[in-house]
C-alpha cells in the first residue's frame, strides 16, 4: 500500500474509529459472544489484554476518547482489563515486532498482509469466536475474505476498507456537454469523455499520477480493472513478476494514445496523491481514479466545491479476472495468547470496531461525533458488511448526512456487484516505484517503447522479489 493511501486509509480509520470518535456501548443483546452473553463477571475469571488502538503523537481529545471507549468496555465486560498501547503498522517495525512476540493482544494490519500471516499461522483462527457472534453471515465477501483461509475460516476481522473509484468534475462534464449522472461506464467512454473535456474546456481531459509510487499504484489499478495482475504466486510460494503483461501494455498504449494523439491529459505529468487532488479541486482535471473516500481529503485540505465532485465505479473488462485494486485493515489477535486472552480480544473487536457500522445507537453516536467535529458523514467507503446491513447503516446516519449523496450514488449503487482484488503483496511499494518511471516516460516521450519499458522493469522487480 503506498504511503499516499496509506494516510488515507488512517484517516478513515481515524474519523470512523472510537479513538476519533466515542460511541456507547452495544444495544442490549447485541455483538456479544455466545459464551457470555449473559455471563455476570462472577462467573468469569479476571483477564487483561493489550491493544494497539493508539497511535503515536495521538492528541489528547483521542487518549480521552479511548480511554471513554475502554471505560465503557469495562463496564459492559468487567472481568476484563485493557491497556492500551501506541501502535502504527509499519513492514519493518512489525515484521520485527512480530519476531520477537512483541505485538498487542489486539493488533491490526493490512489487508495485504492478511495471507501471509493466515498461511503461516502467525495470527489466531477466531472463526468460532466471531461466527458466535451471529453476523459473520453479513460481511462483504470480497471483503472479510482477506482474513480468510482457503477454507473459508476467519482468522481476521476487516475493520476499514477502500475501494478504488473514477472521481469526475460534475462541471467539466456540464460544461463539456456531457450529462454528469452517466458517467463513463468503460474506459472507451473514459477516453472519449476525456478527448471532449479537454476540446470544449481546454482542462485535462484525465490525469494519472507518476511520481512517489503513485504512478505504478494508479497504473496497477488499471491493470486489475483489465483483468491484469502485477505477480502470480505458484503452489511452492515462489512470486513472479508479471508486470509486462497484456493488459498493463493495453493501459499504457490508451494512455499513450490519450496523451499523444487525443491531447486530452492537459500538461502535468508528475502528479503525486497530494497534488493531483488539489488540481482536481481546483477544476483543472475532468477524470482520474482514487480511493472512493477522496472527498474527505479534498473538502478538508483543498478547498473542494462539493457541487464539483462525482465518483463511480472503475469500468472493468468483460474478463472474469478483471477487478478493483482495493485494502483496509484487519484486527487480529497474537497467538501468545491464553484461551480467556482471545476471547476477550474478539470481545474487544466487536466492541470497538463493529457495533457503530451493526447498530443504531453506535452508529448514530458516531455520525454525531463526526459532525460535531467538522468532518464529513456519508462519504463512500467500501463497507465491510452486506448492501441491506449498509443500507440500514445510511438510514440511522441520514439525518447526520453532509455530503452531496446523490453525487456519489454512482459509485455506492454498484460496488456491491464489483470483485475487489488486493493489491500486489511482495515487495508492492518497490513494484510500484519500478513503474513510475515507466508511466513518466509514456507520457512525455512520444517514442517510449512500452514493451521494452515494461520488460526492464519487470527484470528489477523479479530480482528484488529473487531476493526475498
């Protein structure tokens, strides 16, 4: 995960979480385990567990948040006790952490991440313990699948989750002749959309990013969304490179085609996250792909007109691998643990993390908080349970609502029926550094030779991968 979406990811999580935001405690009946559900704290031998829930340089406001959440988690399960501890996911510091057994009792990771440690049973199977809790039926396939193992058993809880997205500017669209509520809906319509913006607006029609990883993020994206894939993983574990593939080099020879021959990607071509939400804010740029939670970032840091913003699906290929490059982030449970640790954990997880997105009184107190803070409520993510369970989740918070919703139900009515892929899981951020200077050249090199660019930089990411 790049570091980009990685800030976006956190503040997600951040605005969502408890930690931000204090929720009360689960309805009467609600995310309790079968085994106590009921129980009184006389039946139940005293138990601590640690949990990685606070970031370090947290503010102040977020300790008293947490330790609300944690008061309030006492009171509902008093036989256990909870220290928090400072945690950010980092690869070095965890695969460390995680070597020497340092890791909280409660600790979350990446999405791609979630294999690996599954495979090697790094992390605890708490399949029982969260089907006991009765709604391990409601969670997005594609989504808990990524705490998953081949068998279908839990062995993570999917807390947050993005999918990518085509972000567009309703103006542009007006202001080219194009109707703003029929975005594109494949990237021949993408192309074509673009080649009229840019005519009729003299904006760039479609931008994509090049620089500090982003390029190889966003031109990863379109891989998946054509049914490509960056690495295969063969049955002895081995990783491959398969970054020269077809359908990279057919989104790089659209890309090469739009720049070149439509004009239609205006006249910057070393876009980064930062700034390429900023021209977009500005109305510099009609079309380009990002996270679907974008405009939180855009209307807190660069001054978004919300009648300006659209978001829909990614068009994908008819091809059955064709996905959306999506992430989020897991909770899992260390396996230096005691039976009574990990159920206490699961207790924690659902608490902390699943009763605002299940229940009323949790999401509301949520939705309150959000709004009482300025931040915007209703901006789509990629949720972790069912449409009905979302659907139901809109409907507590539709009062608390300030975002243009009617601008994003382009994307928020069909990314239920959209596979989502997880993005490349060895070594993904040299991958992507390996394939900035590849879409830098498409688009300021006239002659860049695709097939060769992509053979030479599949060979620098199969070493390191040869490496280990």
């Amino acid at each position: 995960m790049i570091a980009a979406v990685l800030t976006a990811v956190v503040a997600i999580v951040a605005a969502c979480s408890p930690v931000a935001s204090p929720s009360p405690t689960a309805a009467p009946g609600t995310g309790q385990p079968a085994a106590t559900a009921g129980a009184s704290s006389a039946a139940q031998a005293p138990v601590t567990i640690t949990v990685g829930v606070l970031r370090p340089g947290a503010t102040q406001e977020a300790v008293d948040a947490l330790n609300l959440q944690i008061t309030e988690f006492e009171a509902k399960y008093p036989w256990i006790t909870v220290v928090p501890q400072e945690y950010n996911w980092t690869a070095p510091t965890f695969t460390a952490a995680l070597a020497a057994g340092t890791l909280p009792v409660v600790f979350t990771i990446p999405f791609t991440d979630g294999k690996g440690l599954i495979a090697q049973h790094q992390i605890i199977n708490i399949d029982s313990r969260v089907r006991a809790l009765g709604y391990a039926d409601k969670f997005n396939k594609n989504v808990i699948s990524n705490g998953q193992d081949t068998s279908g058993a839990i062995w993570a809880v999917p807390i947050a989750a993005y999918g990518m997205s085509l972000t567009y500017n309703r103006t542009l669209f007006t202001q080219a002749g194009l109707d703003p509520n029929n975005p594109p809906a494949t990237w021949d319509d993408v192309q074509a959309a673009a080649k009229t913006i840019a005519a009729k607006t003299g904006m760039a029609g479609y931008a994509e990013m090049a620089t500090e990883n982003t390029g190889g993020w966003q031109l990863t994206t379109s891989t998946y969304a054509l049914g490509g894939r960056m690495e295969t993983v063969g049955a002895d574990g081995k990783v491959t490179a398969t970054l020269n593939n077809d359908q990279t080099k057919a989104a790089l020879a659209r890309l090469q085609t739009m720049r070149w021959q439509d004009n239609s990607l205006g006249s910057t071509f070393d876009y980064a996250w930062g700034t390429i939400n900023q021209a977009f804010a500005s109305g510099q740029i009609g079309m380009f792909t990002g996270g679907s939670d974008l405009y939180t970032a855009m209307v807190q840091n660069n001054n978004l007109n919300p009648a300006d913003y659209g978001v829909s699906v990614i068009p994908l290929a008819s091809s059955p691998t064709a996905g959306v490059l999506g992430g989020g982030t897991l909770a899992a449970v260390n396996v230096v643990t005691t039976d009574a640790q990990r159920d206490a954990a699961v207790d924690w997880i659902d608490f902390y993390y699943m009763q605002k997105l299940l229940t009323q009184a949790g999401a509301v107190a949520d939705a309150q908080a959000l709004k009482a803070n300025n931040q915007p409520v209703g901006v789509p993510s990629l949720p972790i349970f069912d449409k009905a369970t979302y659907d139901a989740s809109q409907g507590w918070i539709k009062d608390f609502i300030n975002v243009p919703a009617a601008q994003m139900t382009p994307f928020t009515s069909k990314i239920f029926d959209q596979p989502i892929v997880t993005e490349p899981t060895a070594h993904t951020q040299e991958l992507y550094a390996a394939l900035d200077p590849v879409v830098q050249a498409v688009l300021t090199d006239k002659n860049a030779d695709i097939n060769a660019l992509l053979d030479g930089a599949n060979k620098a990411v199969q070493a390191i991968l040869d490496k280990g």
